[in-house]
C-alpha cells in the first residue's frame, strides 16, 4: 500500500533527563510547527500530556499539506540535545533525549472495528501545569482494548469532533499494525525499538560547549542550531528521506 501522499502524524516522546527531557520536547514540537508553517502546512496539536514543571512528556499532531508524511518520515528517531541546564542552580551541562515518530494517516473504510473492543472516555481539556482550560470534557480518550492501543485528542472544542479525530487516529495506528503483522509492508515506516537514551540518537544538537546540530546517519551539520530549532530543516530532511 501506498502511503507517501498521506498526511502525516508526528509523534513526540520526552525521554531520559528528567525535566529538561520533557522541555526539549516541547522545544521540539516547537521546532517541527514553525517548519510546517514555513511550509504553509496546517499543524495541528491533537493532544498533549505536559511536564509537572515544563515541557511535554508527549504530543501528537497532526501535519496537513501535499506529501507531507513522504517528506517528514526521515525524522523518526531519537534526538538529543547537549546545553546548560536552565533547570541547574549550578548552570551544569546535560544532556536530554526525546524520541519522533512519524507515522501517516490512515482512512481506512474496508477496516471494522467491533464497537465492543472499544472504551471511551471523556475527560477535561487542560493546559500546562494540570490548569484546566475546559470546564466540559470535551477532550476523548478511545483505548482498543484487545491491543491495548490508546489515543486522545483534545484539539477540537466539541466532543463530537474529539471523538472523529481520535478515530481516525486509531484507525492509523490498527491499520498500520494488522500490516505489520500480516504482511510486514510497513516494516520501513517503523522506528526501531530502542531506548530514548545514549548511542541510539539519529541527530544532536549541541548548545555547549560549542554550536553544532549533526545528523548521524548522513553526517549532515549546521553551526547554527538557533536557526535549526526555529524550524530550518530543510536540508536535514531532504538528506534523510
């Protein structure tokens, strides 16, 4: 099956390092919207588990625009970012991981899904901190509970709308996993399984002691990682894909 015109779902994961994994993450999310921007693609943030501190523990969104999952799908992996600890007393160096997961998204009319396997539920949107930015609960949860696989969105002001997002979302992720399972089509989509920590990074991007994003897998640099964070992937992703 033929996936590279599909929009793309893209996935963020804080890993190890604690409150300083859970901003990067969140710088990364950051990252990834100013370039769909930079490219006139719609991004949409469907739901996000925030840090009790900062940051994220994870996101996913949903990326619109012509090609989109074709163009983005070299970014799976794990990335990892070397600076001064905002968070340090000490202003000590660290060094944080999050993990990328681009996936595409699938409408898939010809897959049935017993409404029994099914349990949803509903909960109140809510911003950083725990602060609750809804007073009705709006957002939805669908868990698929012979997988076990569990999706939320709270990007939509109705619950109704939560719920057809969160669907579709679902249907992407069963699709691609009876497909795995079946025939092993999407086995190049796949991330591997690995630990979001040391020696498994796809890129770094290194604030101090010097200036340097490199990508591991093609040796692409820049010595502006200001600008690469701001959302100038371009010639990191074109070198991926």
């Amino acid at each position: 099956m033929d996936y590279e015109r599909n929009k793309a779902l893209l996935y963020v994961y804080s890993g190890a390092g604690g409150v300083d994994a859970q901003d990067w993450a969140s710088m990364l999310l950051r990252m990834y919207q100013r370039y769909a921007q930079s490219k006139s693609w719609g991004f949409t943030v469907l739901n996000e588990s925030f840090g009790e501190q900062k940051g994220i523990k994870n996101a996913v969104c949903e990326i619109t625009g012509e090609n989109t999952y074709d163009i983005l799908k070299g970014e799976s992996g794990v990335h990892r970012l070397v600076r001064i600890s905002p968070f340090s007393a000490k202003g000590l160096r660290h060094t944080s991981f999050a993990l990328i997961e681009v996936l595409p998204e699938i409408i898939s009319k010809d897959l049935k899904i017993n409404p029994n396997d099914l349990r949803i539920d509903t909960f109140r949107s809510s911003g950083p901190g725990g602060q609750n930015v809804n007073k009705l609960e709006t957002a939805v949860r669908i868990t698929h509970i012979p997988t076990g696989i569990a999706v939320a969105v709270q990007s939509e002001r109705s619950q109704g709308r939560n719920k057809e997002k969160a669907m579709q979302v679902l249907i992407s992720r069963l699709a691609r996993k009876m497909e795995e399972a079946k025939i092993k089509e999407l086995s190049e989509l796949k991330s591997e399984k690995r630990e979001i920590e040391w020696g498994s990074q796809i890129r770094s991007y290194v604030l101090n002691p010097y200036q340097m994003v490199k990508d591991h897998r093609t040796g692409v640099k820049s010595s502006q990682p200001d600008r690469v964070l701001n959302g100038e992937l371009d010639k990191f992703i074109a070198t991926s894909q």
